[in-house]
C-alpha cells in the first residue's frame, strides 16, 4: 500500500470536529518532522502546523 493511503486509512479512523483537530494535527506535524522538515505546532494557539522547506 502507498504511503498516501496508509495516511488516509489512518486519518479517517480518528474523526475529529472541525477546530478540534488535535490527534489529526499531532499526527500530520509528526509526519513532516519525520520527513525532516521544521515544524511548528499551535499555530493561533490552536491546532495549526507550518512547516518550512528551506532552500537557496
């Protein structure tokens, strides 16, 4: 199975209300840091993520 549907199946296990997002957020931003991205987590004090890519 991809790797695309692997975080899907797993996504769509754990429904959350929208603005409630915490377990879906937890697991995105483990994914990109996993990825070797920079990630900031509780963007707005909330469940927001940002991630940077560097480059030249």
């Amino acid at each position: 199975m991809s790797k695309v549907l692997e975080h899907y199946h797993y996504l769509r296990e754990i429904p959350e209300l929208g603005f409630e997002e915490f377990k879906t957020s937890a697991y995105i931003a483990d994914q990109l840091d996993k990825a070797g991205l920079k990630v900031t987590r509780g963007v707005n004090e909330t469940t927001g993520i940002v991630a940077e890519i560097g480059g030249a």
